[in-house]
C-alpha cells in the first residue's frame, strides 16, 4: 500500500481481467482520482469501491464523477480495506470489471424504515429483466449474482436480504453493511454520484466468467447454551439472558468481568444461533451503561445461544480457497466482505499479517463489514464475499 503519494497501488489483472487499486493519499480527490484513472474507467461495465469513512465524501465523490461519466459506480463506506497488497485501513479501493465480460445494474432503495416489500419486488424483477437482456452479447452460457450494499447502521439488513433474495430467484444475492472505522455513527453507501445514508442498493452483475457466491466463519458451537429473556429486536438491544441482566450474565458464562467486556472479548467468544441444521454467528456490538447489550443483528425474546469457539481460521481460509477453485478453476479476483470482528480478533491474536498474505496469493479485494449478507441472511463474523474465474 502507498503512503502520502497521490498515484494509485494497482493489481496485475489477467488478460482481459478484473481491475483493481487502491490509494492511501491523505487528500480524498487525490486519492479517488489516482484509483479511477488506474483502472480506466471507459473501458468498464461497472465499478466496485469501498472508501475509508476518514474521507470527505463529498470531495471524493466529485474526483469519482468527473472520470466516470456513463460508467455505473456503486460503493459503500468501509471498517479497513482488503487490497492487492493485503489487508489495510484509511484508503480508497476500486474494482473494475471489463465491458467486454461483464454487465452491472444498480438499482437503490432509499427511506429504509418505510420500505415496501411489494413495491422492492416488482422493482427487481425488472432489475433481472434488463440485465438479462443486455447480457445477452455475453452469451448464452454465463453466470449472475447480485452485489448487495446497505447502510450499516440502519438495522434492515435482515427485512432486506430476506425480500430481495425472493424476488431475485435463483440469482444469489452477496454483499456487506457498510463500515465508519468503529464509530458507529454514520455509514454510507455510494450511488449515482453520491455517498447516501438510510440507503441501500442492489447491482446484478452478469458475466461469460464462471462466478460463484461463498460464506465461511471460523466459529463453532461450544457447550454453553444461553437463552434470550429481554430484547428489542427493532433496536437489536437484548436486555436480559437466562433472566439476568444482559452485559452481567453474558461476562460470567465467558468468565470474565462485566468491566472488561469490549470489542476484542465480544470477537473472541461470540454468540450462536442454530437455524436450517447450521449454527450462525450473533455477534455483539457494544455493552451499554444499562446493561443491555447491543447486537449487529436482530435478537428476539425465547432465542437459544451457544457461545462459540475459535476454530483455525488459517486452515478453514486454505480450505475455503481450495473449494473455489474446485468449483470454477482458476481464479481471477475474489470480492470480500469480511467482518470487521474477524479483523479485530486477527489483530488480537497476532495473526494480521498470515491472513493478509493469503488474501494477496488468493487475489481477494473487499472491505471490513458490519455485517454481512449471503443469500436470504443477514450473518455476522463471516468472510463471505464473490469469486470470479479467468
């Protein structure tokens, strides 16, 4: 990764392959520019970014518009970036995918607390509609997923994925929640020129590549079970398990004091839900003054935990990779949402730069999530993401 200098860090792509770079330049329409002009805009079907929350948007926004005029561009605000040059904080990363391979269409849904259901499914139904159309140029044997990003703090991933993946079909729905470092005070997605709040949107991208959608975490159940007494599934605060107050019942089953609990102790041992015969990850987000505790997804009342417990994520990464390529062949780019807790326990462990160095040899570009979306589910405490063959 560059430092203070304004030209961009850019991957070496296959022929004809997905495009990538990144910059770390303090100035944001610096930075934004160096990343667009590198991947040359004009030549694409569409462009993935993911944009440090450090930045003036506005400023970065204007760079990307003036070099990307009719070039579709959608992106979201970010917890640390993963590059060609492994994982890191503070930049700007872009994704560019070919014309001549590819097709992207956007579409946005804005005003997230008076979202309609029936309204979102007619609308993506034309979504598939126009994107298969146009793809048709492509071929007839291609493959399809659709990009999911969402405003990280808006509490409506779980209505959202549940909905768009209904009327998508058989087209799998991928994405994250957008990131502000650990502030957890504004997140922003990018669209048509923008960088928006209470926002989501959805991209189908249709390729002649072989492309397939993934989620792994390095979590298992363990043998301590827990059982939600007291919750707000809207404002996702759970205020009560096994009927004691959240943050103090929570503290005594991991064994630690309630004093302690924070970001790195909520990584390490988070919650479990079983659901369809596969446990999922309910990560924490914060232990409130109150006692309640905060999750990055909706808890209701009567729910059943299982504290989870760190399997090796270097192996469960190798095999993850290796499955991929077993599915599709050689592998051009991998698209990552990761979980920014997963990035936390990985510094915490000291294990930040072996995770990082897989990522470069396995051609993986994302960004550190609040969440992540796979399919129907809002999931936490995953590195989920899109990979796409040579």
């Amino acid at each position: 990764m560059i430092g203070k200098m304004a030209r961009a860090t850019a991957s070496s792509p296959t022929p004809s392959g997905v495009r990538t770079a990144s910059s770390s330049e303090d100035d944001p329409q610096k930075a934004a520019a160096a990343v667009i002009d590198a991947i040359d805009p004009q030549s694409l079907a569409g462009i993935l970014l993911f944009c440090s929350s450090r930045y003036e948007l506005d400023e970065a926004a204007r760079a990307i518009n003036r070099r990307c005029e009719n070039v579709p561009v959608i992106g979201c605000t970010s917890s640390g970036e993963i590059t060609a040059t492994g994982l890191t904080e503070s930049s700007i990363t872009a994704i560019g995918f070919p014309a001549e391979d590819f097709t992207l269409h956007p579409m946005r849904f804005e005003d997230l607390d008076h979202f309609d259901g029936i309204e979102a499914h007619q609308r993506v139904r034309r979504l598939i509609a126009d994107a298969t159309a146009d793809s048709a140029r492509l071929g007839p044997e291609g493959s399809r997923a659709a990009l999911f990003l969402v405003d990280g703090l808006s509490h409506r991933e779980e209505m959202l994925a549940a909905t768009l993946q209904e009327a998508l079909g058989e087209v799998p729905l991928i994405g994250g929640s957008s990131g502000d470092g650990m502030a957890f005070k504004q997140t922003f997605i990018f669209h048509q020129g923008q960088f928006r709040r209470d926002a989501a949107l959805v991209a189908v991208l249709s390729s002649r590549r072989p492309m397939t959608v993934f989620r792994a975490q390095h979590y298992a159940p363990g043998e301590i079970k827990m059982v939600i007494t007291g919750a707000d599934p809207v404002q996702r605060i759970v205020t009560e398990i096994n009927a004691r107050p959240a943050a103090e019942e929570y503290a005594r089953l991991i064994g630690v004091a309630e004093s302690d609990l924070n970001l790195h102790v909520f990584a390490s041992r988070p919650p479990m839900v079983r659901a369809g015969g596969e446990y999922f990850v309910r990560s924490i987000q914060t232990a409130n003054p109150d006692g309640s505790l905060t999750f990055y997804c909706a808890i209701d009342e009567g729910i059943v935990l299982t504290l989870g417990e760190s399997i090796d994520v270097i192996a469960n990464l190798q095999t993850l990779f290796g499955d991929l390529r077993t599915q599709i062949g050689p592998i051009d780019r991998i698209i990552g949402f990761d979980c920014v807790l997963n990035r936390i326990e990985a510094e915490q462990r000291q294990m930040g730069r072996r995770i990082s160095q897989l990522l470069i040899d396995n051609r993986v570009v994302g960004f550190n999530s609040y969440g992540e979306q796979y399919h129907g589910l809002h999931v936490n405490q995953t590195f989920s993401g899109l990979a796409i063959g040579r």
